[in-house]
C-alpha cells in the first residue's frame, strides 16, 4: 500500500472519529441524566472556574473561595485541576466553549501518546491506529468530568517516557518522566493519578524481571536511580497543589488517612468482574464502573472485535515481555478492587493511599487501556505475518485495514456517549435567575439557599454561590470541613443528620444540602442563623422566619471553650441566644466578658474580595467582632494596620478582638502552604530546565561514538 492511500486512510479516520465525538458532544445537548452521572460538567467544573475567571478578570487570582459552604480555600481543592496549564484556556475565552475545547486537546493528547507509545514498541501501523483510535474513545469517555480525562489522557506517555528511561539512563528521559507524572496529578483526578503510578511500578517491575538477562545490572540501577530522581523533581513541581491540598485533607471530611473516604455499605464501592467482562462485549449499554447501580444506555467499554486480537499478543516472542507485563498490571488492578468487596485480598489494602478513594470501581477506565494496548500488539502480530501463499500477493496487507475500519466503525457506532452532557447547556430556570439578581443587588452579605425540587434539580443548585459569585451556603467539593459537618450534625441531631445522608446519591456530605438534609435544616433555622443564612430561595420565594446574625458583627459578652466538643454543647445550649453572647475556642482575649447589652451590633463591611475583607468597626467600649467567615490557616488580622491575633468564634468562625473607637480591620488570606509550594515549583521547574539545557549542551559538545549506548551508561 503505497503512502498516499496510507495518508488518505489514516485522514479519513481521524475525521471519522473527531466527527463522532462533536456529534456526541452536540446531542448530549439534549440528554437527561441522574445526577452525578451526567453533569458533572455542569455542576462543578463550569461553576467555579466561571468563578476563577471572573476574579482573574478583575486582577485578582483567587486562593480562596468564599461562595461555598462558609468559605474554603480554593488552592487545597485538587478536583479543580487549578494549576493544570490546560484549563488556563478559561482565561482566555467564554469557560463553556473553553471546557470543550479542553476535552478536544486532552483526546488529542491521548491519541498523540499512544500512537507514541505503540510506535516505540515498534507496533505495526495498522496496530497504532486501532489502540488510539480506541484510547481516544476511552479518554472521551471519562471526560465527562473534567479532571477525570485530564488526568486519563497522561497514561500512555507515561509508559513512553518510562521505557526511554531505562533504555537511554538519560537526564531528558528523567526529566520528561517527572513532567509527565505531575501533569497526571495537576490535572486534579488523585485516583487516575494512583492508578498510573501503580500500573507504572507494577508494569516495569514485570517487564524488567523478564528482560534482567538482556541488562547489565549497572544499567538497571541507574535506572532506579533516574526514577528516583524523576520522583523527587515531579513531587518539587507539584508542591504548588500538593501542599495545600495535603492541608486541607487533614481538616476536611475527605482525607487521606486510611479508610477515610470508604464506606463498605455504600454502593458506590460495589464491583463486578463479571459485569466489566460484560461492558467490553456488550453493545447497547454498560454498568458504569462494573457496579450494578450504574446502568447507562450507550456501549461506552464495548471494544467489539478488537478483543479478539488480545490472545495473539502473547503469541510473538517480540512482544511477548511487554504483554506479560501489561496482563499481570491488568490482573493486579482487578485484584485491587475486588479487595475491597473479598476480606482474602485485604493484603492489597496496606498499598499507601488506595483506600483512601471513593469509587474504586474507577480503575475499570484503567482496565480498558490496557486491553486496548494488548490489541493493538495482536493486530501488529498478524501484520507480521507472511500471506503470500494464501493470497499470492507477498507483503500485502490490505484486508487489514479494511479490518481495522470495521472493528473502529463497529465501536464507534455503539459508543453513543450521550451522557457528555456539555457545559454550554442552559441550567437554571428564569425564576431562580431573577432570584440571583435581587441578591447581588443586596449590600447585606447575608448567604442564601437555594433549594431544589426533584432530584434533577439537586446537583444544579450546589454550586450557584461559585457559579454567579453569591454567597450560597449550600456547595459540592472535593473536600468540605470537618468542622462544618461536625456543626451541622451535632446541632441537628447526630442520628437525624446522619439518616438524611445515608439517603443521598453520594452518601456522604461533600457540602451540600439534599432535599432531605435542607427540610432538616428548615425546622431549626437557628443552627443557619448563627452562619449568617439570609435568604431561601426555590422555584419562588420561601417564607423564611429567622433573625439571622449579620456577616459581621460585635459583642462584648463572650464565653471559654476548651475544644470543639465543648464549644459544640455551649452552641446547643445558647442556640436562641447567639445575638447576645458569642463561643470562644482555644486563647482568651485581653478583654474581660460583659454582661449581655442587647443584639449584636452590626459591622459595615467596606470591602470583600475573595482573598480579602475590609470591615469598619465603629464601637463604643471593647468587643469581639465576628465575621462568620470560615477560621482557617493562612488568614491573618490586620487591626489598624498592626498584625492581631485571630480568634475562633462559634467553632467555625474568625473573630478579632478590637477596642473602643472607630478601625479598620483586614482580613487577608495569605496560605503559608502556597507560598511555599510556588518556591518549590518555580525552583524545580527551573532545575527541570537547567538539567534540559546542561544535556543538551554535553552531547552537542561530545564527539560521535558509534557506541553510543555504552558512552551514554558509562557516563
């Protein structure tokens, strides 16, 4: 087959499939989903980088969000993909068409790594075509979260970088590997990104026992060695995200202590085996993660005939290293999640941080990668394959592509990812718009709820604080803090609480407020008073009775706690009362408490941005002034321009103890965490460039050897 027909088959294909992808993408449009399922895009991706864009816009780079809950750092939230340089694309154009945009460049930076790792493994182009076309399906499929196929879309390169690694014991192979790898983590997925570096070490472990006789032992430890390194300069790159994202997981509800986020009654953690057999055979529909809960009307694994070459990989000495190690990768991924389910593979337990993740079912997208991988190797063993006396044309493999069309068609057809649901589509109905205007009109600060009716309109309703820059106490994350849920639980009930959970789709609290949660919430609208909840707002206007406290505020009668139990009892007992007297946690102020001399005494807030606030204290004696804004490291009170201590109020809150007169009081946000993650990456980063640039210079400089690879190692 001559190049042109080559060149015509290979263009052909690529605009078959990127034709298949914008017509899912466009009747996704018009699709209806579960929550949590569709719409992630929707609802938490467009939401806060709608946020994001909005402050960079007006100069300032957001650290930390005060639209969710009552306010979380921005720059601990990993699930964003904050410092991944593929989402800086929101900055430059409308989020919406940014984000598909996004999806767009992480397929083609699938399909570019695989047809890159597969051509390294000298896979026959018919073979190249097959696994990427295939990838880019499979990285499409996860993208229905933004994170999720940002993260996905890495694998392959990794493998790529990996294997030159070992093979050339070069700084640029060691340097590519640690790009790679913190790519994999900025992109915010932490599960995509373990399950990565787990198929790394199980891959190379395998296929380097199997080729150790083809290896000076030398040459394998400079090989660990450079990966070593490779390690320390990814974790120096990512310490930016890493370090305040490993802050906020130690206060927040998800953290990565062991177990943290497992719940072995949750459903979310129900696995398989035979139902992830069943979705790569089966056409027409597919359970989602192999659990049974999740049946989705679309083909999304189905790999169709292409299964059919994964037996003959192993069938050629060539590949055959390669494949062994990607079937025992494969294995010990299957093994990994049924462990959660069968107490005989508890052992795969103790591997740090894998039962730290919700939905482990989610190394299925893993699964199917490496299947994909040992197709593409088995259509490549026939490709070798001598047919002249069969078809008396030698060297002449033209069936094969007509093959491979098939077996692409066949797949693409059945893969109807409907549930892409695209973050242009329009969201929330015209009432609940006219509702956010009224609010942004208001000069209170007092936070909202809005409450969805139907569970269609549960998942919308999260994150409208973020998404139009309003003050909503309801909000899904990542991660939410631990002291939230604890105020909230222990002040509702602790069994009430916990029963209103147990009914949600998630079936934990990530922060936002469940139909059932929120009717909770409405029986006892003081336990919300005391956050500054001002407003309810569905479909129409609630009537809402409260007296809520105002966002900031001072009293002069305060009482001593000495820990967030105790201040959790004194807030049940003064529940009616917080006008009146105010929970102090931890250090005691110079001030001595008065007597209670009547409501709180409102304070004018002069400035609020999300990195800092302004108030203007104007008071007639001394008085601890509240602003029921989350209490969280990193913030610092400026009184007057001198630094003062901040003071923990009603367990959640900061405080700031002022005197009598007229002030200005400042808070600002400024995360040790981040700063001193920006010092490590900028500095790694240039390491990564010096390292480039000395390479490039010592072998411009050196002469050529036709013993190359034995220089290389000698060196």
């Amino acid at each position: 087959m001559n190049n042109s027909v080559k060149n015509a088959l290979l263009l052909s294909g690529l605009l078959l499939v990127v034709l298949k992808f914008a017509s899912d993408l466009i009747a996704g449009a018009d699709a209806s989903f579960g929550p949590n399922l569709a719409k992630d895009a929707i609802n938490h991706t467009w939401p806060f980088w709608n946020f994001i864009k909005s402050s960079v816009d007006s100069g300032v780079f957001p650290l930390w969000n005060p639209y969710v809950s009552v306010g979380a750092p921005l720059v601990g939230e990993l699930g964003l993909g904050l410092f991944y340089p593929l989402n800086w694309l929101t900055f430059f154009m409308p989020v919406p068409s940014a984000l598909v945009l996004i999806q767009f460049l992480t397929v083609l930076i699938a399909v570019v790594g695989m047809w890159a790792y597969l051509r390294y493994l000298a896979v026959a182009v018919p073979g190249r075509v097959l696994g990427s076309v295939l990838f880019a399906f499979a990285v499409f499929t996860e993208s229905f979260s933004l994170t999720l196929g940002s993260s996905y879309c890495w694998m392959p390169a990794a493998l790529l970088v990996a294997h030159r690694l070992f093979e050339t014991l070069s700084i640029a192979a060691t340097v590519c590997l640690s790009l790679v790898l913190a790519l994999c983590f900025l992109a915010g997925f932490p599960n995509f990104f373990l399950y990565t570096g787990l198929v790394l070490v199980v891959y190379f472990v395998v296929y380097l026992l199997l080729t150790m006789s083809a290896r000076p032992m030398r040459q394998l430890w400079v090989g660990f060695c450079l990966s070593g390194i490779a390690l320390l300069l990814m974790l120096g790159l990512i310490a930016v995200q890493l370090l305040p994202a490993y802050e906020l997981s130690g206060l927040s509800v998800r953290n990565i202590d062991a177990g943290a986020a497992y719940n072995p009654n949750s459903f979310w953690e129900a696995f398989s085996v035979k139902l992830m057999l069943r979705n790569f055979l089966h056409p027409t529909e597919a359970y989602m993660y192999a659990n049974q809960f999740l049946l989705i009307d679309s083909g999304i694994y189905y790999m169709g005939g292409a299964l059919l070459f994964v037996p003959l990989a192993f069938c050629s000495k060539r590949y055959l290293p390669v494949s062994l190690a990607i079937l025992v990768s494969l294995i010990f991924l299957v093994l990994l999640i049924q462990s959660y389910q069968d107490p005989r593979l508890s052992a795969l337990q103790s591997i740090p941080l894998v039962d730290s993740f919700r939905v482990n079912g989610r190394a299925v997208a893993y699964v199917q990668f490496l299947l994909i991988v040992l197709s593409a190797l088995g259509l490549s063993v026939i490709c070798s394959i001598k047919f002249s006396s069969l078809t008396g044309i030698a060297g002449r493999r033209r069936w094969l592509w007509f093959v491979v069309l098939l077996v692409v068609v066949d797949i693409g057809v059945r893969r109807e990812n409907h549930f892409l649901v695209p973050a242009f589509v329009s969201t929330e109905p015209l009432q609940v718009a006219d509702n956010i205007e009224s609010i942004r009109k208001g000069k209170d600060h007092k936070r909202i709820l809005m409450v969805a009716h139907g569970i269609e309109q549960e998942g919308l309703m999260d994150n409208v604080g973020p998404k139009y820059q309003i003050p909503a106490i309801s909000a899904y994350a990542g991660m939410t803090q631990a002291r939230w849920q604890n105020y909230i639980r222990y002040l509702v009930g602790p069994a009430e609480f916990d029963d209103a959970i147990s009914h949600t789709v998630l079936q934990r609290f990530y922060g936002n407020f469940s139909m059932a949660l929120t009717d909770l919430l409405l029986t006892r609208p003081e336990i919300l008073d005391a956050a500054s909840l001002g407003h309810v707002y569905s479909l129409e206007k609630l009537d809402y009775k409260a007296n809520p406290l105002p966002r900031a505020y001072a009293l002069s009668h305060y009482i001593m706690a000495a820990d967030e139990a105790q201040s959790l009892e004194l807030l049940k007992q003064n529940a009616g009362d917080l006008h009146e007297v105010v929970i102090l946690e931890g250090t005691r102020p110079k001030m001595h408490s008065s007597l209670p001399s009547g409501s709180a005494k409102r304070i004018v807030i002069t400035r609020y941005t999300p990195n800092s606030i302004e108030l203007t204290p104007d008071i007639n004696q001394s008085a601890i002034v509240v602003l029921t804004d989350a209490y969280y490291p990193g913030w610092e009170a400026w009184l007057d321009g001198h630094r003062v201590d901040i003071l923990r109020a009603n367990s959640l809150f900061r405080a700031v103890e002022v005197p009598a007169g007229r002030h200005t009081l400042e808070f600002r946000y400024r995360p040790k965490t981040f700063y001193r993650g920006r010092l490590i990456s900028i500095t790694s980063l240039l390491l990564v460039l010096v390292l480039l640039v000395g390479e490039c210079l010592f072998y411009r400089h050196r002469s050529p050897s036709p013993r190359a690879g034995t220089d290389k190692l000698n060196a």
